[in-house]
C-alpha cells in the first residue's frame, strides 16, 4: 500500500470518527429532557422570606444568642423594653457541662418574677401543658427529682404531663481534690473531700449583687448540659415572641432571628483590607450610631470544614439603630473585629526567672459513658520530661446527677508532650504529616494519653476504659487567654462575653461570668436609664462593667495556669487543701513555650471539631465510681 493510500485511508477513519461523535452529540441532546422534566417542584421565591414584625430600631438587639446575650435580652424584657436577638445557629448545639453558681438560680428567679408583676400569669410564656413557664424551677426545684432529661422534656410539659416533673440541673453531692504532685522525690497522694455544696431552696434576690470574683471563687452547686441551660433561655424567649406574634402586636418584646447573622461580604482578592468598621452589615446614622443589617444563612458541611452562605432567595434585613447592642459570639468573634475590636495577651508570671508569658495551656477533653454522677473532682499531679523536671498537670471529672451518659474529663497535656507519631517510633522519619500513617499515630497517642491520666482521675483502669463508649473525643483544644482594653465600640455598641475576653475555662467561669454578670449589667443599664440616666453615660458604665466582670474572672483564673490551689473551692477549702499536702499553695510550676508550637505544627487545632463527635462503640459503665485509693498511681505501678 503507497503512502498516498494510507492517507486515504486514515482521512476515511478520522472523518468517520467524527461523524459518530456528531451523531453520538445529537443522540444526547436528543434524550435530554426538557427543563422541569426531571422535578416539577419550583422553588418558591417567598419560602425563605422572614417576618420582620417589630424587629427594627429596637432597644436592645443580641448579636449572638449565648448564655451572655440571652441573660441580656431576659432582663430587658423584664424591665419593660423590646429585645432582637441574631444568631447563625438554628438551635443551641454546645454539649459540654457546666458547673453552675447558686447566683445563676437567684438570676433566673428574680427575672421570674418581674416577668409576672409587669405582665401578670396572662403575659408570661406557658409550657406545652399549660403551666408556667418558669426559668428558675426548670433549671432546678429541691422537690423534683434529676436524671437523663433533656431542656425540652421539661419545656413541652411532656414530662409534666406524665406526673414526672423533672429539673434539668442535678446537683452535686461529692466534692474532691487529688494532690498526686510528688514529694521529696518519692510519688505521694493526699485527697481531701469537701462538704457537699447546700442547693438553694428559695429564690433570694440578694444574691445578685454579689461581686464577680467571689460568684467564681465559690462552690458549684449545680451542674446541667450547657446545651440544655441554652436552650431553656432560649425556649422562653421564643415563647415570647410566639405568643406576641400570635396576639397580633406590631412591637412584640422578642424577636429571635436564628440562622441569621450580620450581613456579611467577602474581601475581594488583591484588594486593600477594610478599615475598622466598614462591613455591608454595619451602617452608620446620622447622629454616629450604629446600624445592623442581617441576613438568613445556609450553614454547609464543605471540603471538610463548615462553610455559611446567604440563603437563597433571600434578601437584606434592616434592623435600624438599636438603643444598645452587645456582639457576644464566642472569643472570636468577627463582628467584634469589623467593628475595630481588638485583643491582646494575657500575661501570667510563673516566677521560673522568665518573667511575664502568655497565659496558655492544653487540654483533652473526651465524654465518656461513665457514672461520675453528681460529683466534682479536681486532680493536680506531676509530670517529668527527659531531663528529669517537674511540670503540673490538672484534670477535672465532672458528671450528672442520676445519669450514667455524662461523664466528661478534662486533661492537661503537659508542655514537653508532643504527641509526635515520630519521634514515639510508630512511623519513621520523612513520613508525610498529611499522610492517613502519620494522623493514625497522633490520634493512637492522643487516645493513649488520653485513657491513661482518665483513668488516675476515675480510679478506672486504662484496659477498662478502652472498652468503654466515648461519645466525645478526645480532642486537643488550646487555652489562651486575651482580653480587649475597652468593651465600647461604637456609641450604642458593646463587646461581652467570651468576645470581649477569655479566662480559664475551669469549673465554667466563662459561662457564669457571661450569663451572671456581663447579662445582668443590662438590667443595670434600664435601671439607670429609667433613673434619668442619658444613653451615653449608660453604656459607658455597661461597658466598664463589662471589663470589670472579666478582670475579675482573669485575676481568679491566673492561679491555674501556675498555681497548684484549685480555682472555685473558696478561700477556706484552698486552705484545708494546702493544710493537708503540706505544700505552699502560692508555690509555681514549671512551664515552657516551644513544645507548644511543636505540638500545634502537627495537627492545627480546629475549633470545629467541637461540633464532629466522633463514637468509639462499647460498653457503659453505670457502676458507682470505685473508691479513691490512697495510694499514688506510681507507687501502685512500682509494688
């Protein structure tokens, strides 16, 4: 065959191709359905519309709906004002507990009963089985019993209505310290076990005006699933909002927009960063306030992590100028930055010669299917590097009254632990750290760990807790504290909450220094301007009051970053604490920075996590906890 036929023949072949390719292109099209075959449900432009009914210009709008701002927006109905409330979720979601302050009951109590002397049995939201509503009996009632019950069982009235009232706080009956730190070299144990807590029996209106400090340097009384005490307060204020709605009010006293937040726009590529303040969100009136557009979100579960967007179909919500606003959502909080909010660092001197450092450490925390019941227990104890030097290490257990699924501990990791899959020897050196060998080993290690310092605090053996269900964890998460200089940020706008500030979050003192006192200075904020009070000389003493509740839970905290005395076990405790081990409770620990970042550099830490559970399956423990030995775990190991 010429060449000339050749070319022939493979012009043939590629003509022929083509034409199949063609041919196979209209047979496509051809079975194409037309738009609308394949679902004939249209979408409708109006779904995701929202009611705006008495939403604008309101007296005080919550930007973020945690226990900080719905405390807030719980007093300022009570004292008569219209409160607005933003938050992205749909419903409260945070599962770890809290360990509850006695004041916490006096503050739901005294809002109680302002709500019934301003409004009457008539104006106060019921529960599903026609009672009222009632904040301070739900969280906790002497004659009802506690137990697995969830916020709202008790708010429907199903429980109720069975004959089995049920509070959703238990209380607690044990309250313990493990001093496990060494002692002239040798493993040494001393526990001291306090008296139990005495619960309120009666709301006592007194109790509200007791300082910060010493509202967290005294005991817990109560503990709940910090998700159930959320979603009480936030169950009462949409009751409010429903019944207004329903009663055709044009100022109805709450309005609660979740799975909403502040408009929010990209910054384009290439382009200079937006000076403080300038957000499609945030406005400015005439008279320099502030004004607040929000928008209906989408939350996604994308490319690993979570992804928000506007919802569909939806447009701008223009809230006006609200008298006040606080930004309280979390100790991040991006709002607070694009309104020019700044922190800093938080510094603790350990008195090891390196002077003042960043108040930090890390922590494990796993919720184990494991009876702790109504307990609180503390364990400080010594952890040695290579070299042979000393650190200290806390771990805390905390559990529910009467239910065997909430057993949480927290553990320290001490700074020389890395968690290196590595340098432990499991995968050799060059082993990509994104490699599904090199996140096996971490997460072997971090779980090991983990079981083994659960175990000393549980007197549960490590071999047994590996059979044991963990619903939670163990995931790493990292403590450091920052602060701002001032909670005022615009002429109508505050920062609170973990938002302005964090401290240590041991034994819940962001929780009660948000909800008891940065949510109660709103009162104190209508108070005054009842009184005669002008907007700007209320909001400049809601603000100090603000950073004065923080620094109070700073100075509190500070000791547990160094110090060997338990921060919320009171003076008197720390001092029968001390009496006991024999050891200075103003003596420090040794710390260090680098391994910090080394363990950082491994895994980055992802806030989300909080919100991935993953289950190890197995069995629960529902026996009461082992008694406390007397012996140091170390001196066990070595007899």
């Amino acid at each position: 065959m010429s060449q000339n036929d050749g070319g022939r023949r493979w012009g043939r072949e590629l003509a022929a191709r083509a034409r199949r390719l063609a041919w196979s292109a209209r047979d496509r099209a051809a079975r194409r359905p037309a738009h609308g075959e394949l679902d004939e449900v249209c979408a409708n432009p109006h779904a995701n519309q929202d009611d705006v009914t008495g939403a604008r210009d309101p007296d005080f709008l919550a930007l973020g709906l945690g226990g900080t701002n719905m405390m807030a927006m719980l007093w300022t109905v009570a004292m008569g004002r219209r409160a607005v409330g933003v938050d992205i979720r749909s419903c409260p979601s945070l599962g770890v507990h809290w360990n509850i302050r006695e004041e916490f009951y006096h503050h739901l109590g005294v809002i109680d009963e302002l709500m019934l002397e301003r409004y009457g049995e008539e104006g106060v939201p019921k529960r599903g089985d026609g009672q009222v509503f009632r904040l301070a009996e739900s969280l906790y009632r002497p004659d009802w019993p506690a137990g697995p019950v969830a916020a709202d069982d008790v708010v429907t009235g199903f429980l109720g209505s069975m004959g089995l009232e049920t509070r959703i706080a238990g209380t607690i009956h044990h309250t313990e310290f493990i001093d496990d730190r060494w002692k002239d070299g040798r493993p040494n144990r001393v526990v001291t076990e306090l008296d139990a807590p005495v619960p309120p029996t009666t709301v006592d209106p007194a109790q509200l005006n007791t300082g910060m400090y010493d509202v967290l340097d005294g005991p817990s009384t109560l503990q709940a699933r910090a998700a159930d005490v959320l979603i009480l307060l936030r169950r009462y204020l949409e009751a409010i909002e429903e019944m207004d709605l329903a009663g055709g009010t044009d100022q109805p006293r709450v309005r609660v927009f979740s799975s909403h937040r502040v408009v929010s726009a990209p910054r384009p590529r290439g382009l200079r960063r937006r000076r403080s303040g300038e957000s499609p969100g945030f406005g400015t009136a005439s008279d320099g306030r502030t004004s607040v557009a929000i928008e209906r979100i989408r939350e996604l579960d994308y490319g690993g992590g979570f992804r928000r967007v506007r919802a569909p179909g939806t447009g701008v919500i223009d809230l006006g100028v609200p008298e006040v606003f606080m930004v309280a959502q979390g100790f991040d909080s991006s709002d607070a930055a694009r309104l020019g909010f700044t922190q800093h660092d938080v510094l603790v001197d350990h008195e090891d010669g390196r002077g003042p450092v960043v108040a930090q450490a890390d922590y494990l925390a796993g919720l184990l299917d494991v009876l702790v019941d109504g307990r609180l227990r503390r364990r400080i104890a010594s952890a040695f590097d290579n070299e042979g030097t000393e650190y200290w290490v806390r771990q805390i257990a905390v559990g529910h009254e009467g239910d065997p699924a909430v057993g949480w501990v927290l553990v320290q990791v001490p700074d020389f632990k890395t968690f290196d899959p590595v340098l432990a020897g499991i995968v050799p050196s060059g082993t990509d750290r994104e490699s599904a060998e090199f996140v096996a080993g971490y997460h072997h290690l971090l779980r090991e760990f983990y079981l083994e310092q659960a175990g000393h605090i549980l007197e549960i053996p490590k071999e047994e807790l590996q059979g044991v269900m963990m619903t939670y964890g163990p995931k790493l998460f990292s403590v450091v504290e920052r602060v701002g200089d001032d909670a005022l940020v615009t002429p109508n706008g505050v920062v609170g909450g973990d938002s302005f500030g964090n401290g240590h979050f041991m034994t819940s003192g962001g929780a009660m220094t948000g909800a008891i006192g940065h949510g109660s200075r709103l009162r104190r904020y209508w108070t005054a301007r009842d009184a005669g009070a002008s907007p700007a000389r209320a909001i400049r003493e809601l603000a100090d009051g603000i950073k004065a509740d923080t620094e109070d839970w700073l100075r509190f905290s500070a000791q547990e970053f160094s110090q060997a005395a338990p921060i919320n076990f009171g003076a008197d405790r720390i001092e029968r604490i001390s009496a006991a081990s024999g050891k200075d409770p103003r003596t420090r620990a040794a710390a260090i920075d680098a391994t910090h970042r080394h363990r950082h550099s491994l895994i980055p830490l992802d806030s989300s996590d909080w919100r991935r559970p993953v289950m190890y399956p197995g069995r629960r423990y529902a026996y009461p906890l082992p008694p406390l030995a007397t012996s140091h775990p170390a001196a066990r190991r070595a007899s």
